[in-house]
C-alpha cells in the first residue's frame, strides 16, 4: 500500500489497521473511550505547532487528527452506527444550512440579517438534535439548564473555573477564599481514605473533587489554574533540564542516578532561581 493525498487511501489503512485476523493487534483492540485521550492530545499538538508558527509540525499534527478522526468513524462503522462519510456529509449539510447567504439560499446581505439567521438556524439545529437524542433513549442533557453554556469540550481545568463562574452568577459560591482552604483540607481527608481503602475508583472521584477545589481557590485570588498549571509545568521542565545537565557534566546519566542525587540537584536548581529573582529585584 502507497501513500496518497486521496481520502480514500486513509480509510483503506484505517480499516487494514482494524481488521480482526491480519491487523494491528494494538489498533484492534482499541475503542472510543481508550482513543479519546489520543484525539484530545493531537488537537493540543495541532494548537501548539500553531503557537510555534512551524508549518511542517502543523502538516504533520493535522494529519495526526485527522487519523483520529478516520479512526472513531472506523470504530462507529464495525459498530454500525455512521461511516466516515456521514461525518462529511454531516458537516457540509451543517455548514450549508448556517451560511445560505453564501449559497444563494438566502437573501441576508447585512450582518444583523446574518445573525439573526444564524440564531434561527441555530434553534432549529436544536430541536432536531432534541429529537435525534429522544429517539435514542439519551435523557440526560449537558447541554441544557442553567450550566449548559459551559462547553464539555473545554480543556478539565477550564471547564471546572468556567462552571463555577456560572454557578457564581446565582450566588452559588463561596463568599471568601478561607473557607475553600477548609473544603481542600477536607478532600484531602476524604483522598486519604480512599488511598487506604485501595478503591481506585473512588481515589479518582475524591483527586477529582481535591483538584475541583483547588481551581475554586484560584478563581477566588484571581489566578487562572490553567495558566497557573502552565507555569507550573515550565517550571518543572526548567528544574528537570538541570538535573539532566548537572549529571551530564558529571558523567552520570537519569537511569542510574538515585533519587536522592536528582532530589539534590533539584533544590539547587531552586536555589539558583530564587538567587536570580532576588537579584531582579
């Protein structure tokens, strides 16, 4: 099989990667739910090859998602729910139905036409939606009530700050950031519990609740925990190069050196920011 720029091609090696007997063991016996991260992290790759302003990166990274994308309507197809195509239809017979000004469907020519348009169409997307979901037996609806403009599809981190702003605007919220310190210490209680109990499960529900916290105490003083945990996570990057440099210089390697030895390291690289921050000042 040769590479192509045709579609087809993709959905050829898709649907080898998946085949039961002669495919890829790996890819076989993957799902939607094991994917899932995968699809998440190449979106971020895409948006990072962007930020960097690298086209090559950017090529490769959006055919990275795309794959993806073959990947979960491969699945959807063996499951007999939609094919890749019915994706493609889906999103032209979308990007159609909202632009008929574009399409010679409609006379809107102003942009106040347009959007009025664009909320009309909108609405009507709504109730089809409404009654794809009845007709599958789907009740429960994020997208509905009072929390329902807070997209699902935010990164964790966001979409926690993004609802407690939402539930903040009906005074569902804390009235200092003291008292958010106390439910901290408490999911950390309620974490320590769980640790014990060894149920990983509920270890994963109450780090959820600990880290749903700790953004609501971010919101609280005015720091973004998503930029907060960026910065964090720079940081880290910074003190783990030193450690790598360090044993480098001294003829050691990361797999051989001890934790003690990168613990040393570490603190001397703590040392040394806090030496040039003290020094800017």
């Amino acid at each position: 099989m040769e590479p192509s720029k045709d579609i087809s091609r993709l959905i050829e090696i898709m649907a080898a990667l998946r085949h039961p007997e002669t495919g890829c063991p790996w890819d076989i016996e993957q799902n939607f739910e094991t994917i899932k991260p995968y699809t998440i992290e190449e979106a971020y790759e895409v948006s990072d090859a962007i930020e960097r302003g690298d086209m090559d990166d950017l090529c490769d990274e959006l055919g990275d998602l795309l794959l993806q994308v073959v990947f979960h309507a491969r699945m959807a197809e063996e499951a007999g729910e939609f094919s890749f195509g019915d994706v493609v239809n889906a999103i032209t017979a979308k990007m159609i139905r909202r632009h008929p000004h574009v399409f010679a469907r409609s006379a809107a020519d102003t942009p106040d036409a347009v959007k009025i348009q664009w909320d009309e169409i909108k609405q009507a997307e709504k109730r089809e939606r409404a009654e794809r979901r009845a007709r599958r037996g789907i009740t429960e609806d994020f997208k509905g009530g009072f929390l329902g403009s807070v997209q699902r599809s935010f990164p964790a981190l966001t979409e926690a700050l993004k609802l407690q702003e939402r539930a903040a605007k009906v005074g569902f919220d804390w009235s200092a950031p003291e008292p958010i310190l106390d439910k901290i210490e408490e999911e950390i209680g309620e974490l320590r519990v769980a640790l014990r109990e060894g149920d990983r499960a509920k270890v994963s529900d109450e780090l959820g609740d600990l880290i749903f916290a700790v953004v609501n105490i971010g919101r609280h003083v005015k720091a973004d925990p998503e930029q907060a945990v960026r910065g964090t996570n720079t940081k880290f990057r910074r003190r783990f190069s030193h450690i790598e440099t360090v044993l480098e210089a001294d003829g050691e390697t990361l797999e051989d050196a001890t934790l003690e030895r990168m613990e040393e390291i570490w603190q001397a690289a703590k040392a040394i920011e806090r030496a040039v921050i003290a020094g800017a000042e």
